[in-house]
C-alpha cells in the first residue's frame, strides 16, 4: 500500500491543522484522519542543499519510517526537515525519526 501523500493542498491542510513535534533535526505535523491507513509526507527546504543532497535524505527518512518506525494509524504526518539534517548518518536519522515519533506518542497519550 502506498502511504504517500502527493498533493500539495493535503501538505498544507496538515501544516495549518496539526500538531507539532519536535527534535534537533526534525519537525513532525500530525493531523487526525478517519481512514485507518496513515498517509505520510516528507518536505525538505531548498535551502538545505543541492537536489541530490535533498533526494538522499528523502529516501532515506522513506526507508527509515517505512521499515524500523511503527507509525500509528488514523493519523497522516509531514515530516519537516530542518537545517544540518541532510548532514545525518543513516543510524543518526534513523534515531531521530524514532526519538520524532516517539515524542508524538508519549505526547498524544497525555
């Protein structure tokens, strides 16, 4: 199943409605769905660097959410980079996101 969102008004539906979460690197909005399936987008600035710098970064949070990150469900997500973030290692990303999603737990079950 593909868990993408694709069109720039659900992007900005979710930024001007959801919940912010953040890290060092990293900004996660999280916006209420009714659907069961969580959508998922990932938005990297321009000014963090050159395209193939900003393409890595983006399949890698992809591979990282999509295999080690158990992402709730009824819920669709943008994660925002922020500055430095494309100068991560995999295994420094990787701990991130986990470390982005978890704060979206512990916060959303208070």
């Amino acid at each position: 199943m593909d868990h993408r969102l694709k069109k720039n008004s659900q992007f900005n539906f979710i930024y001007k409605k959801g919940e912010r979460t953040h890290t060092e690197h990293f900004t996660l909005f999280a916006v209420k769905s009714k659907y069961e399936s969580y959508k998922i987008g990932f938005s990297i600035s321009k000014k963090l660097g050159k395209a193939n710098k900003r393409n890595l970064l983006k399949r890698r949070m992809r591979e990282i959410t999509r295999r080690f990150v158990n992402i709730p469900s009824f819920c669709n997500y943008v994660v925002l980079a922020k500055e430095n973030a494309v100068d991560l290692t995999f295994e420094d990303l990787n701990k991130e996101i986990q470390k982005l999603f978890g704060k979206y737990e512990s916060k959303k079950n208070h």
